[in-house]
C-alpha cells in the first residue's frame, strides 16, 4: 500500500522491526518471501520441476505478527491496462508446521499463482542460485549460458 492512501513502507536496511510493530498496530504487511538466502536459512524444498531453497520465514512473521498469511498476486493485463489482484485463502495451517512445511506451502502457493500466468513472475531473479552441496548451480552451466 502506497504512504499516499495511508500505508507504510519500511526499508530493507531498517530491518525487521518496524515491519512487525506496523502490522501488529493493524496495518497490512506484504512481504515477498520468494528470496534466495543461502542455504544457512532456507529448506530445500519443491519448485515446479526442480527445487529451491526457501525461506521458512513467513511462518515466524505469522506469529510475532500476530497476523494471518493471505496469499495474493497481482496480474497486469496489457490490453487493458489494468491490474487483478488475485487472492486466495489464509494459510492458517502454518502456525504449528515445521519449517520445511512453510516453506513447501509457501512455494505451493506460488506455483498456484505463477502457474497460469508465468510471464508476470520475477524469473529474472536467480531464485534457484543456492544448490544442495555437490551440484552444479544452473546460472553457470556452459550448455545454458556460453560464453561468447
């Protein structure tokens, strides 16, 4: 939400604080968890096809926050020009499942969303940079990216 309506914007460099403080004072948080941390804070778990590590954190934001996860995602139509937000349920069944569960339902949630409409994901991102130990990281394969 934009400062313009009401809404608060916190910087990534401030921290997780004033982000929790927001939402427990009733404002909306929208945090993006589809990052790459490494694997010192992420789950391997299922991404379409392969797998990446993924950030359990929304299952702590949920609670600290004291705030229910609704998964959304915005959808620009470019014929029309407009913007759908597409909403589904809580994800209640987080607040007493592991970390590898979070993070399964978290990347479940966007296969559901990205799944009918891939062009409007942040692919550019190199969300599967962080392999298991042993396996050769996608961005740097030869056959994939030669160097001229």
């Amino acid at each position: 939400m934009r400062r313009r309506f009401g809404g608060r914007l916190h910087a990534r460099n401030d921290g997780i604080k004033p982000f929790i403080q927001s939402v427990r004072q009733g404002y909306w948080g929208y945090y993006l968890p589809d990052q790459d941390h490494g694997p010192e804070h992420s789950e391997f778990v299922d991404f379409f096809a392969t797998y990446k590590a993924t950030l359990p954190a929304i299952g702590r934001l949920m609670k600290v926050c004291r705030a229910r996860v609704i998964p959304l995602f915005p959808v620009y139509n470019g014929k029309t020009h407009r913007l759908t937000i597409q909403i589904r349920p809580p994800m209640d069944d987080l607040l007493t499942a592991d970390d590898h569960t979070i993070a399964r339902r978290m990347n479940e949630e966007v296969e559901i969303f990205v799944g009918p409409h891939p062009e409007q994901y942040t692919w550019i991102l190199k969300l599967l940079k962080t392999r298991k130990p042993g396996e050769i990281q996608p961005y740097k394969r030869k056959d994939l990216y030669p160097i001229k």
